[in-house]
C-alpha cells in the first residue's frame, strides 16, 4: 500500500478545517496564530521537505515553498510576540522598544492577511489547497518498502549534512542566526518526520545505549508528548530509531532552543533601536547589552554553551547512532 499522499492529506484537512473557522474571523491571520496552525503547516513543510529528498523533486519542493510561507509568516508573528511580552515584563527596556515590538507583530499579521489572499488560500473556493490536492494525487509514490529504505538513506544525508555544517564552523560557534539557530534548525527536522510520517517511523530499544544517554534522558524529555511516536497504524515496513539516542536529540533541540531565545533578545532590541532610535548596528548592539542588563560577554557565553553541547553530543557519536535498524514488523506487534 502507498500511504504518501494519505499523510499530506492528514494534514491538509487539519488546515482546511482551521481555515474554514479562521475566514470568519474578522482577522484570519491572527486567529490561526492563536490556534496553532503553525504545527500542522511545520508537519507539511516536513513532508515536503522529505519527498523532496526522495523524488519529485520539482513538484515537492514547490508544495514546501507554500506551506513553509505560511509557516514563516506565522514564526514571525510569534517572534515579535515573543519577545513583546518578554520586554513588557523587563523594566529596563524603554517603552518605545516594546512599542516597536507590538508594532512589529501587528505588522506581520497583516502581512500575513495578505499572503492568504493573494495566495488564495482563503478566497472563495480555496484555490491553493485544491491545486495542492490535484498536485499531490498525480505524484508517483513509492510502496512502504521502497519508501523505508530511501527515508532511511535521506536520514542518513541529513547526519552527514549536519556533520558538516559543525564542521565547517570548527567546532565553535561564532554567530547565533546563522550558526546556533541554523544548527537548530536542521537537527529539529529529525524530531518533525517520525510525527508527519504517522507511524512509520518507531523508537526502538537495543538496551546499550541507556549508560550513555543517561544525562539526556530527564523526565521532561522522555515523558514529552513529541517524543511518543504515531499509532503504527496498517503499516508493515518501519524506519527504527534508537529510543535513547532520540531523547538525546529531543534534549539537545531543547537546549540549543533555550539558548537561542535568550541570544536572539539581543538582536531583537538591537533591531529596534536602529530602527526607531536611528542608532547604527554597532551603537545599536552596545545599548542592547545595556538595555537587557547583561554583560558585553553574554553572546560570547551563550555561543560557547552551544557549542559545548553541540560538541559532545556530535563526538560522542549519539548522532550517528541513532538509526537503528529498517525493519517489517506486524502492525499490531508495533501497536501494542
């Protein structure tokens, strides 16, 4: 059986039905921000992104470009927002910067408001998401089998895509967009295709690596709702991970996460001080230390912490072993 287009389709009605309510909204954007829409356009984007790797590299990389502008649009509002509300509740930064701030995440709700209509996704007919469905039922899908082994393949360029991204910065990260939050963003999608692909990929347990692992596999992680794979469902060939190896890729996608945000406020109140104070980027980044109340070496400290993390969990080789083995199992032994 061919269970591609199944899963997008999981997906699609979990955004047509949030649509549907968001049109009536005197705001759609806002209200698709505040209703999480945000998660099923990332498991798209991920499916997207995955088929893409495997064939029709055309035709999925197109359907990735349209859910990951959603997504994208989405990702800004929070992030404005975010940091919005974190400034608000911070009595050293003026009210002009988290007046720029709200500013600003109004004005990516807008922007927002726009893509969705000029991109039709919420005009009469829903346009976009019928030429979605039209394009994704001519695809040509692989049967599970052949489906398994080249995932199993894309996961392991992925690895070896993130070995040299870290290897390209030497080990040290040195900037925190491009470098911290990239990282980030790679090793994430690791953690986003088990859920989009709904079951065909399972945690496994060889019983070796729990000595290991030990540090990473606090109870937040390993009770973390992310981490509990899909219901195997009919499906019969399976991609299996190292349970204890995922939980130490949860806990490092957490970790570099936390570190992000407090790295990225710097840039946020740079951002607005250049912006409404005029200030230069330089003159801009100095305030900002100021502002938040940190030292000139709190960058430096965070970039080091990242890349301390990075750097053990890469060495210690927990990344290249957390393909475990392909295999055909009976659905109900899985669901069990």
């Amino acid at each position: 059986m061919k269970k591609g287009n199944s899963r997008f389709e999981h997906y699609l009605k979990k955004i047509e039905a949030l649509l549907e309510d968001a049109v009536k909204d005197p705001n759609p954007a806002l209200w698709l921000y505040s209703h999480n829409a945000r998660t099923p356009l990332f498991m798209l984007e991920g499916l997207s992104r995955l088929y893409e790797g495997l064939h029709n590299k055309k035709k999925f990389g197109k359907l990735k470009e349209h859910f990951k502008l959603l997504e994208d649009g989405i990702g800004q509002i929070d992030y404005y927002e975010y940091y919005a509300k974190i400034f608000l509740e911070s009595p050293t930064i003026p009210v002009h910067v988290r007046e720029y701030m709200q500013a600003q995440a109004r004005e990516k709700v807008q922007r927002l408001n726009d893509v969705l209509v000029s991109e039709k996704w919420i005009t009469e007919g829903k346009k976009r998401l019928a030429k979605i469905k039209k394009s994704l039922n001519k695809a040509d899908w692989m049967n599970q089998k052949e489906e398994v082994f080249a995932i199993r393949s894309f996961y392991e360029k992925e690895i070896n895509s993130i070995h040299s991204f870290v290897k390209q910065a030497n080990g040290q990260f040195t900037h925190m967009e491009n470098q911290v939050h990239e990282f980030r963003r790679d090793v994430r999608w690791l953690s986003i295709y088990p859920q989009a692909l709904q079951g065909m990929i399972q945690l496994s347990n060889s019983g070796l690596s729990e000595n290991a692992t030990a540090f990473y596999c606090t109870e937040d992680i390993v009770n973390s709702p992310y981490n509990v794979m899909p219901d195997a469902g009919d499906q019969h060939w399976f991609l299996l991970l190292e349970k204890n190896y995922f939980y130490a890729l949860s806990w490092v996608i957490a970790a570099i996460g936390d570190l992000k945000d407090q790295g990225l406020q710097v840039f946020a109140v740079t951002e607005a001080l250049q912006q409404v104070d005029q200030l230069s980027q330089e003159e801009a980044h100095q305030k900002a230390f100021e502002m938040l109340g940190v030292s000139a070496d709190f960058e430096t400290n965070i970039l080091e912490k990242a890349s301390g993390i990075v750097h053990e969990y890469i060495d210690n080789g927990y990344l290249d072993r957390l393909i475990y083995h392909t295999a055909y199992i009976k659905a109900s032994a899985v669901s069990e």
